[in-house]
C-alpha cells in the first residue's frame, strides 16, 4: 500500500543542443539516452507521474514508447539555451493544477548513470529531513583549496586556509551533479532555484557525471561498462 505523498517527476528533454546534436534522444547502451531516467523513475516506484517536458513532438513520442506521459509540448519560450529551469517547471505545475501533487522530482536525462536506488535513496532523505529541498551531489573534481581566481596577473585564493597539505587531508567538498532535485511543491515559488535546495544527497563520482560533450558522452560509456573507474 503506497504511503508516500503525491508524486510528479519532470525529465526536461527540449530538442536544441550544441554539444551534442539531438543529445537527449542520442543513443546510449542501445537506448534514447532520455529513456534511461524514464526507466529509472518507474523503477522506483515512487513517481505517480512521469512528465516528458519536451519541446518535440518527435521527442515526445519517444518518451511514450519507454513510459513517460506527454500531454502537451513545452511552451519555446521555456525551451531555449537562457531560459531557467523553475520557468519549465511552472509551466507543468500550471497544467498539472487540479492533480494535487505534493512533491516534485526533477531528472535530467543527461544524468544517465542516475538509476532507481538513487532516487529512492535520496527520496527517503527527503522525507526524513521534513521535506526540505534535496539535491544530489558528488565529490568535487578540483579542490577549491586548489583553485584561483585572478586580479589581472595576482591570484586570489578561493578559501582562506593553508593549502600545502596532501590532497588525501583536504576537507572533504561536494559539487552539484544535476542528477536528482527533489522539492515540496508548495515551496516552489518563481524565484525558487533548485541548486540552493539545502539538503544534500551524494552520489558516487561516476554516478554523477552529466553528459554535455562527446567527450562526456564516451566516459559515461566506459563508466557504464566498468563501474570500479572512478
């Protein structure tokens, strides 16, 4: 018997994309790589409804095949390189009004390696930390004791500490993968950013990469093929 709250989970797959032409529905172990979070999403049992916001009708009949549901196509405004992820978001909470959903999941099918246990590992978290805006992380590629910024040819140091330790006794940081946003929606508010939501789910490294390039892309492929490389 399902005792969660109302489930809607949202995969944006607009159709414009310059690293990758067709990116979202470009192959990736014999799938549309927008497939693999629409399996992921089912497969955990979780979601009430799976969105497909796609731009595309082409794109749309796609995300049907694998089990999304698209009832309507993106408005171009809220599918364009600038526009902000809340404004897509807005846009199927408007359509989706009289449904009652009390929580939003976000995927972005560009997180491939993303899989069920992660959205039911950091949908439990959510829950257990009152509901508070969750957002997946993984460990930080650089170091920002190892990062700089300049003032024309003067480096200046992003955090106010020593940084002649050994990488292994760095404090430990965390970047923002993109793979999982999870929110209340009567928090959500238009001015609502996703990547400020304050609870925290980590992920492994090589679950958390987010394909943009061909170089992504190829990665992804020998991750999905050798989990251990990291």
């Amino acid at each position: 018997m399902k005792t969660h709250p109302k489930t809607l989970a949202i995969i944006p797959a607009r159709s414009g994309s310059k690293g990758i032409i067709n990116k979202n529905i470009t192959p990736f172990l014999g799938l549309p790589l927008l497939a693999h979070s629409i399996i992921a999403a089912k497969n955990s049992q979780i979601c009430d409804e799976i969105l497909l916001a796609t731009d595309s009708a082409h794109y749309a009949e796609i995300g049907k095949q694998y089990g999304a549901n698209t009832p309507y196509l993106r408005n171009h405004t809220n599918a364009t390189d600038n526009a902000p992820t809340i404004n897509l978001i807005l846009e199927a909470l408007s359509f989706y009004e009289k449904e009652n959903f009390e929580v939003l999941i976000l995927l972005q099918p560009t997180s491939v390696l993303r899989d069920a246990n992660d959205i039911i590992h950091a949908y439990k978290l959510f829950l257990d930390s009152n509901m508070q805006g969750l957002l997946s992380l993984s460990p930080a590629h650089s170091h920002p004791l190892l990062l700089r910024s300049m003032q024309g040819s003067h480096t200046q140091k992003l955090l106010d500490m020593p940084s002649s330790v050994r990488r292994q006794d760095m404090p430990p940081f965390y970047e923002v993968n993109g793979a999982i946003y999870i929110n209340a929606i009567k928090d959500i508010t238009p001015t609502t950013s996703l990547n400020d939501n304050p609870i925290g789910y980590i992920m492994e490294t090589n679950k958390g990469i987010d394909i943009d390039t061909p170089l992504d892309l190829a990665i992804a492929n020998l991750l999905a093929l050798d989990p251990s490389l990291q």
